[in-house]
C-alpha cells in the first residue's frame, strides 16, 4: 500500500482561484549529473546565487567551530490550514541549511490549542520572598468526564501602586466557548489546584505564603456548588507556627461530590523531612488534616491524587517522588485514605533528581483500566505519554513523542483511551505564554524523522497536517522539533506553525463609488477602500472594464536569443519564465532563466529578472500559481516563492530515472509522468506533492502503446477528470485521453492529427512534442470546453526560401471530449490570427479562469537562415478586462486601506465609463474574502446646451412666480441647485428636479416663488454630476437678476435733426422687460393743440422691435413727438421727445 508522504493538498473547488500552466522543451541532450540521494521524505534545496534573492541572511546563527547555521530552521507560512475545504494555505514548508553534513532527528507533533485570556502581568515583587515559584504557578485544570474543562488562574490587576492578585475560573468545553469568572483576592500564592463533580460542585486549594491581610502561611480554598457563580473561601491548613515550612505540590480530586486534597510538606525545610499530607471533604465539610497513613514517614513529595472513576469504583491512587531513591511510585488506596496500601508500582523516569513538582505525571483513563504517564525529565526527543495497566512493567514501553511544555503547570487526562493535556505554558502565536488544550486525535507524534543532511544544502519538509499514512491529527497547532547532535552537545530547535481553519472576519468601507480624479480637484477625486480584519493577511483592489482589451507586449531587447516561455496565473496576476541565451545556441557563454509577472491580466509587465543561470540549453519548465504561491519545475529541481515572486527557493527532486522528473503539471498541481514497459501498456503516474513521491493512476492498454510518450495533461474542475494528449513518433499520431478521477476509466481518441509528421516537431520524442497545449475552458457551472492548440497544423506554409517558421496559431474544442471541432484558426485573443514560431517550446498559452486567454511566443522578427533565426523577443498577446491592481499588506492592527486615482497599471488615465472593482482580501492561511461593485470614472464637466432665455417669464417681475430651466448635457447627473435672494439676504437654495430619461440631455427646472416686497432678485444655478464634477450658471459670476420696472431697449434708426418738411424713420429694440409691456405708441402734438395717438405694433423674431416712418407735413408750424410705453402694471415711460419746425 502506498503510503503518502507530506502531500500538498489543493481544494476542488468549482471555479480554481489559480491555473497552473505547463512548459515542456525538446530533449536533444542528456546532461549526466551527480543525483544526491535523499531521504523519501525530504526535499533537498540546493543553494545557487540569483538576481531574485531570499530573505533568511538574518538568521544566519554560529553555533560552534564545525557547526553552523546557513539558514536557520523556519517555516514558509506560520498559518495554515490541512484539513478545511476553502484556503489554499493547506501546506506549510519547513527547512533549514546548515554548513556541514550532519545526522538529525525531526519531530512533528501536535501542539496545544491556545486559550487566549488575558489575566494580567506579574510585577518583581510577586517572584520576592525566597520562593522562586511565587508568582508563576498561574494554572491548573480539571477534566470532568463529560470531556468538560475547568480551568483555574491567577490575574494581576494593576491597581496603581501594586499588583492585585485574583484566582479565576474558566469553564468551556473547547477553547473557544471559556467563560471566565473572577473567584476572590489571594496574595503571595505558589500552586493552585482545582476539581469539581458532576452536580456543580467546584473545590479550587491554593497554597498562600502570606496572608492578604494578617501573616499567614498554609492552604486556604475556594467553593461553589453552583458551577462557580458564587463563591466562599475558607483555610485547609494553617502552617504559619512553621516559619521554616515549605510546600512541594499540590493535588486535588473529586468522586461522587466527594474531595480529597494532598500536598507534600516539611516544617524545616529539608527535603529529606518532606512528607504526604491529606484532608477530605466529606458533605462539604473539609476533615482535619493528616500525614498519609499509607506513607507515614516516608520522605515524599509531589503527590498526584486520583480517584478510579472506572465502573464507579471510588478507590484512590496516590503517584509520589520517593526521596530515597528518586523513584517515582504509584499505589492503590483501596479502603481510604485511613489505610495502607495493597500494592505499589514503580514508575520508570529518565531522570529522577528530585524536584518540586513530578518528575512522571500519571493519571488513570475515565473509562478503561489503562494508565497514562508523561516522563517530562526525558531527553525533548523522548518526551511523550506512555501507557499500561495495573502493575504492568514500562520498560521500553511505546512512547507517543510530542512537544509537551510540561515542565509545570501540566495535567495529564483520559478518557475511553484518549488521552488530554493542559499547560499553562503553551506558546502562543504572539509570542506570549499561555494556558493550551490538547485534545486532538492521538497520537500526538505525527512525524518522527532521522536523516542526515548534506552541507550548504537546504533540507525540507512539506507539512500538510498528515502522517505518513494520510491520517490527520485535526489539531490546532503542530511543533517542528530539529535535534541534531554534535560532539559537546545537543542543539534542539523548534518551531510551530499554527492551523487557521476559520476564514477571517473582514469588514470593509468604500468612498463615493463615482469619481473625477482629473478634473473638479477636491470632490471625489478618488476610490478609496478601507478593511478591517480579525487576522493578518493581504488586500488587492482589481479594477475591470466592461470589454476586455486586447494587447501586444514586447519582452527582451530583440538581443539575446530567447526561448521556452511558460505563462501561469489566475487571469489577473500572471507569472512568466523564459530562458535567455548569450552566445549561440549551440555554444552559449550564459544561460539564464528570467522572471517576470503582470498584475492586469497581462496587459503591462514588469521588467524582467533573473531567476538564476544554468548550465543547460535544452531544458523545459513547467509553472503554476495558487493564491499564494508560484511554482516553477526544471529538470531536477523545483522552485517555490510565497512572497509574489520576490524571492524564490530552489529544492532538489529525486531522482526518477528519467531525463526529467515530471512531463506535466495540471491546473489543481498533480504533477504527471507517462512510460511504458514494453508492452501494450502506458502507465501514468502522478504525483501530489510537488513530483516528490509517485502512485500509479491509471494503466492504458491499447495498440502501439509501448511508443507513447504523455506530452499534456489538464484537469476539469467540473467532471473531476484528467485529460492527456500521448504523441508517439512510430504511428505519427496525436492522441486525446480522459481518465475518471480515480484512474479507472479511461478513453482514448482516434488520431486528431492524421496527416502525420511536421517539420518542425521533435524526432525524439514524437511529432508534435513541444508543438501542442491543451487547456480546459470551464464556461459556466455545469460545462467545459477542451482546447487542443498546435504550431503544427499548418506546417506545409513552411518557407524553405527564407527560413521563416511563422505558422498560425491553430485550435481544435470539444464540449464533450469526445467530439472535437475542425482544426481553425485561433482569433479569440485579438481577434486576429496570431503568427507563432512552429518551432519546439517556442510559445505557451493560457486560459485562465477569467476565460480571456494570454499567449507567450518566443519569435524573431526578421529571421535568416543559418545565421540569425532563433527567436529573440517575447511577445505577450493578452486579452483581459483587468485594467489595474493595488496590493498591500494589512498593518499590524489588521487594517489596510488601497486608494485608487484612476490610472491604469501602467500610469494612464483610464477613460470615462463604468467599470468593475474587485476586492479581495486573502488571510494569512490562504482563505480569499471577496467583494464586487460599480465604479464611475467622469472626467467631463456638465455642459449648457442653451446658453440664454433661462426664465419663464423671460423677463419677469420679482412678484411673479418664476420658473428656472437649465438644459444641459451630462452622462451621470446628481443634482441640480438654485440659489435666489433678494438685496440684504442670505441664499436661498431649492433643489432641483430632472428627468434621466433623456441622458445625456437634461433639462434640470425649478421656481422662484413671487417675491412682492422686493425689488430686485438674484439667482444662480449649480449643477453636480455623480463624479463630482460641476457648472455654475451665474452671467459669469455677475448672477442673474430681474427687478420692478427694469425695462432695457436701444434705438435703431431715426433722423438726424428733422424738420416738419422731412420724411423720417423711427424704430427701437427692447432687450429686457418685453413681457411687461401693455402698449408702445407716438403722440403727436401739432402746434400745441392738435393731438394725434398712434400704437406700435412690435414685429421681428422675438416680437421686440417697434418702428414708425413719420411723413412730412406742411400744415402746421411745429410739432412734438413722444414716443412712449406703457407697463402692465399702468406705469407709462417716455422713451424720446422730438421737437419739430419748418425749415428756414
């Protein structure tokens, strides 16, 4: 049976948050290399100088002449999550590397669940007083049956000038459900201990060097018989007559609503003096205390009571340090404590030096007749919990290995056989020591590992919560213990990394979602999104347009040659590798594997870098990305960054026996390697730890099998089937395979390439190795689609003329995987056809979840043969509809805040139009938190489409009601102000009211209500889109006005000084005031008597223009013309007086 070492688990979700992508590179040359031979549960990382460098100088430590750290022991992530469904936290990698070979012992082990209570600190003063335990005996626990825990502490509360002490009590059944209660005030306390039954009862024995209030020395306690709601106190023991006394543990236990309480003490403080004391609380009454009849006289210390709960049975056993013999013992009480004992049985210890509290904790299981027992003087990798039943020997008994941090405050449970531990020193993910369960699935010891490393290379182990046989511990916490022994000494170093199996809580708030960064400075000039999170972790803002667009990339400087790029990511983030060469192909001076990434769908790349050089030309790589990592697989090595490609760590493989160790990698990371035995079977292997250990998946036999070499593999998130393409030079044939997810079924296709061999195809390894991809397009829920891309298709385009390997990208889909469409060509990214080298690992492509694909092609542009042809630039085709990404980290209060001004990832205004944002917020165990919404960028100011006649009225009177239009053309409208006074008061403003539906013309209206008192009124208008962008209308800035009598016309013609004898033409234009016009007319008076009235009848466009031709006369002997008007109000004004005579 297969056994699985440390694999690297990925979750089946529906819709994969990453996609992985694969690079493979023709294999002309077998490069021999030396093959270190590594354990089969290691990986080895050989250390090489890159341009991208790790972070670990900093923890470089010298430990003596001939050992020393190279990178001291650390873990890839300190939270994860093994055994939950979402996150893709699921592994963590622990390694170290130091500078000489040397033999080693790992220990894995589960570690204690944190109960995070805040009790307060200790001052100097309370570790004063001769006892070095004052002060720092804060816990113990009890363990009902009911698997219920109640806990006992001691909290500090600064008062000012000194610490106050208190015993609390917590009870819950997990570390998440504690209640806590604050019991009673205590002083000077060195060990506390706590019981309690099963009808409420709760017995809390401490120890007091002093008195709260008067000196006293001895054991007082504390008791509720309502599960610890009320509380009274009371003295077990007064030993303050005995200056020189000292205690040496306490011990408590409680049976059928009985108690009984033990502690070891001598009154001089000699240790040899020391002996068992005991009191019992019978009907709630605590009895005198007495010396332990079964042990009266006997030098003992650190007593352990227990009563046998077993089928009821009430008996006590008493474990006790023997101060003869440093031994510690375990004897039955059959009839009480008022008897001797019937039997004793001597516990093995690694150490038996005498000491305060037990060098073997031991307690008896609830339910069965086993006892369990922790040894905590053993050496750390042997500390661990041991079993046997009554009197049986121990002697090289079966040891579950396990970091326990029981040096004190330790309590050692069971029940029906599963053994529970309590300390009060567990080490927290801050730092800080604190109360801890550990309650999981036993055995605690998870991986207990001996090998030897190799000098200046780095070992490391893949961790994902499993032992070797794929079973979890479900525990909170796993401790990496490294003991490694030198000639003086022994080094033990350890780490723990701590399960997050909770997504983080995250809360989030947004500004205005509409925005005008470019224009109207100082009103929504940006998107601001701010988080609040419960944990560490990293926040991403991706900003999405409506369309995707399509872009061409150029990488490289078209100088050195390039080749063998392989593309991974999710659709937004991208990852890119490609080799570069100085020097010719055939004989290069440098080799370097260049990285590069894009944060906007590939649409802007970064500026390359250099992964690391190698020495050869003909190698190919396969790529992969999760949420929070990338993947890069050469030839013998694998390389991990958890930094979002800052840094990269290189491990070693074993070897496989092949040229390379893997042939693919698919999209939820199993990695694949094909081969044959001769016969009519393929096998296909898979990996699911990174291509470090192997099982058979599934065994293909057909004709012609024996020639097959496995070239593609892809995963479908829907069917949870694997899909292969298998090439074999011999039947010049392309075969499509899918395989059921557990390798039972399988179907092959029929040849999807008939016409056979193609020039440029590999003649190693078949016809179109390095010439092909598949890919799984999942388009909705239920589907997917198949994509089978090739250079080869149109291979007969080859031009032996020039040389030229230009071919068009190719496609063939299925929505079934068994009916493939017609081979065409492929146009989805651009809309175009793509040109690509149909040449071997020249080009990659992807699609991502996202479904808009990004090609990679290595191509040159003007290619001659034999000289220059190899490729030297990248082209990226992208089509993405993310147009900008921010990332940060959240702070150390978990907060995080991502401002965003409207620019693209390459600093370019993004143009006016709704877009799409995307925040997602990953925790620091890989759980993603997402949320989607509208954004508006407007950078155009609402605009007058009628710039005049803005009153109905158009010319009115303050005591008319006075309705204000305002059209405009505006793509977002929000809101519409007037503003309107009268001489010697404040504005008044009306909002006003408009009709969307005519976007983007609208027609914003309001009144102005009569006004009878005043003369003069003024107005303006304010009109704001959604963006923050405005107009004011305001007769710039002079306002708008209209008053009583306010009445504007300018004369158009008339003669220059006329007589009686002349003919005359007489006109003028009113340009304000026309609505309250009654009657316009001329009075002739004719030698001062004779008067003749003649009304104007306006004409013109606007009804505003009034004219008269006057005619001469020689009748009279002069005459005056007025011309006047007259107001709706009855107001009559005089325009002009004209006074006439005949002419001398």
């Amino acid at each position: 049976m297969f056994k699985k070492k440390h694999i690297i688990k990925q979750k089946n979700n529906l819709l994969k948050n990453f996609k992985a992508k694969k690079l493979k590179v023709h294999r002309f040359l077998i490069i021999i290399t030396l093959i270190i031979s590594i354990s089969l549960s290691t990986l080895l990382i050989q250390n090489q100088s890159t341009n991208i460098s790790t972070e670990h100088s900093n923890n470089r430590l010298k430990n003596s002449a001939v050992f020393q750290w190279v990178n001291a022991p650390s873990l890839s992530s300190k939270y994860f999550s093994p055994d939950s469904t979402p996150g893709s936290g699921d592994t963590t990698l622990y390694s170290f590397t130091i500078n000489n070979s040397q033999s080693f012992n790992l220990l894995i082990s589960a570690y204690y669940d944190i109960i995070d209570v805040d009790l307060g600190e200790a001052s100097l003063e309370d570790f004063a007083g001769g006892s070095t335990k004052a002060g720092s005996h804060f816990f113990s626990s009890y363990m009902m049956e009911n698997g219920t825990w109640i806990i006992a502490g001691m909290e500090y509360v600064n008062n000012g000038s000194s610490n106050e002490k208190y015993i609390v009590c917590g009870i819950g059944t997990n570390v998440t459900n504690f209640k806590w209660t604050r019991v009673g005030q205590i002083n000077f306390t060195t060990d506390i201990t706590i019981a309690a039954d099963e009808f409420g009862g709760i017995r809390i024995a401490y120890i007091e060097l002093y008195g709260l209030n008067t000196p006293f020395t001895g054991i007082k306690y504390f008791k509720s018989e309502d599960w610890g709601k009320n509380w009274t106190n009371g003295t077990i023991v007064d030993t303050t007559i005995h200056p020189y006394g000292e205690f040496r543990d306490l011990s408590m236990d409680s049976f059928n609503g009985n108690y009984t309480c033990m502690w070891s003490f001598t009154s001089n403080g000699l240790a040899q003096n020391c002996t068992i004391w005991e009191t019992e609380e019978i009907s709630g009454i605590w009895e005198s205390p007495e010396e332990l009849y079964a042990l009266s006289g006997v030098a003992a210390f650190a007593p352990q009571v227990f009563y046998n709960h077993t089928n009821d049975n009430g008996t006590i056993f008493v474990a006790f340090t023997n101060f003869t013999d440093s031994n510690t013992y375990l004897i039955n009480l059959q009839n009480g404590t008022n008897d001797n004992y019937k039997d004793s049985w001597s516990i093995p210890s690694y150490n038996n030096v005498p000491d305060a509290i037990p060098l073997v904790y031991c307690r008896k299981d609830y339910i069965t007749n086993n006892f369990y027992f922790h040894d905590r003087t053993a050496e750390d990798g042997e500390l661990g919990i041991f079993t046997g039943t009554w009197l049986e020997n121990l002697n090289n008994k079966p040891i579950d290995v396990f970091s326990a941090e029981s040096d004190s405050l330790f309590n050692l449970y069971s029940i029906n056989d599963s053994y529970k531990c309590f300390t009060g020193f567990a080490l927290s993910d801050t730092g800080s020591l604190l109360p801890g369960i550990l309650d999981c699935k036993t055995p605690y010891n998870v991986i207990n590992l001996t090998d030897t490393t190799t000098g200046y290379q780095t070992y490391s182990y893949v961790f994902d919560g499993n032992d070797n046989e794929g079973n979890s511990r479900e525990a909170k916490a796993y401790s990496f213990i490294l003991k490694i022994p030198l000639s003086l000494t022994q080094d033990i170093y350890e780490k723990i990394a701590y399960v997050d199996d909770i997504p983080a809580n995250v809360l989030y708030s947004l500004t205005e979602n509409r925005i005008s960064p470019f224009e109207s400075l100082g009103n929504n000039d940006f998107f601001r999104v701010n988080v609040t999170s419960d944990k560490s972790g990293k926040m991403t803002l991706n900003i999405k347009s409506e369309e995707a667009i399509s872009s061409k990339t150029t990488l490289s400087d078209n100088i050195y040659r390039t080749y063998d790029p392989v593309i991974c990511g999710d659709g937004l983030n991208y990852y890119m590798f490609y080799n570069e060469i100085e020097g010719s192909f055939m004989d290069p001076s440098l080799i370097r594997i260049m990285f590069t990434k894009s944060s906007n769908g590939g649409l802007s790349w970064e500026e390359p870098k250099t992964l690391e050089i190698i020495e050869e030309v003909e190698m190919h790589k396969y790529a992969a990305s999760t949420d929070t990592q990338i993947l890069l697989w050469t030839k013998e090595y694998l390389h991990i960054s958890i930094d979002d490609g800052a840094s990269f760590d290189k491990f070693k493989l074993p070897s496989s026996g092949k040229d390379y160790i893997i042939d693919d990698v698919s999209s939820e990371l199993s990695c694949w390697r094909g081969y044959t035995n001769g016969t009519s079977n393929f096998i296909i292997n898979k990996s699911s730890d990174y291509g470090y250990t192997w099982e058979i998946f599934s065994v293909l036999n057909f004709t012609g099998a024996e020639n097959q070499t496995l070239i593609e593999a892809e995963y479908d998130p829907i069917s949870g089937n694997y899909s292969f393409l298998l090439d074999s030079l011999e039947q010049r044939e392309l075969l499509f395979v899918e395989i059921n997810s557990d390798g039972s079924m399988a179907f092959i296709s029929d040849n999807i390439f008939p016409d056979g061999m193609n020039f440029g195809g590999s003649n190693l390894y078949g016809n179109y190795y390095g010439l092909v991809d598949l890919e799984v397009k999942v388009i909705n829920e239920t589907t997917s689609e198949w994509y089978i891309f090739t250079s080869a298709k149109n291979y007969t385009q080859f031009s032996m003329a020039n040389f030229d390997y230009r071919m068009p990208l190719s496609y063939k889909s299925s929505l079934n995987g068994r009916n493939f469409s017609d081979w065409d060509n492929y146009t989805a990214i651009n809309g175009e056809t793509i040109e690509i080298y149909n040449y071997y690992f020249s080009w990659d492509l992807i699609i991502p979840d996202t479904n808009n694909p990004c090609l990679a092609s290595a191509i040159h542009l003007n290619p001659s043969f034999p000289f220059d042809y190899f490729p030297k630039i990248i082209e990226v085709y992208s089509n993405s509809r993310f147009v900008a990404g921010i990332s940060e980290n959240l702070d150390s209060h978990y907060k995080g805040e991502i401002t965003y001004y409207g620019l693209t990832a390459t600093g370019d205004k993004l143009s006016d139009g709704d877009y799409e944002w995307e925040l997602n917020v990953i925790d620091r165990a890989g759980y993603k938190f997402s949320k989607f919404g509208t954004l508006t960028i407007d950078n155009t100011n609402p605009s007058l489409i009628v710039s005049s006649n803005f009153t109905t009225p158009k010319n009115p009177y303050p005591e008319d009601d006075v309705s204000v239009e305002i059209q405009i053309s505006e793509e977002n409208p929000d809101t519409g102000i007037l503003y309107y006074r009268v001489p010697g008061e404040s504005w008044t403003t009306v909002e006003m009211s408009f009709d969307n539906s005519t976007i983007p013309t609208i027609n914003f209206t309001s009144l102005i209500p009569s006004q009878t008192s005043a003369a003069t009124v003024y107005w303006k208008v304010l009109i704001n889109d959604t963006c923050g962008n405005s107009i004011e209308i305001d007769n710039d800035g002079q306002l708008y006005t209209y008053g009583r009598g306010v009445f504007e016309y300018f004369k158009q013609s008339g003669a220059l000084a006329p007589t009686l004898f002349d003919t005359w033409n007489w006109s003028y234009t009113f340009t304000s005031g026309l609505d309250h016009i009654d009657d316009v007319w001329v009075r002739m008076l004719y030698d001062g008597s004779i008067d003749t009235n003649i009304s104007l009848t306006p004409s013109g466009d606007e009804n505003n223009y009034y004219k008269i031709k006057v005619n001469y006369t020689t009748l009279y002997s002069n005459a005056t013309y007025t011309f006047m008007f007259r107001s709706d109000t009855g107001q009559e004004f005089i325009m002009e007086e004209i006074f006439l005579k005949k002419p001398l």
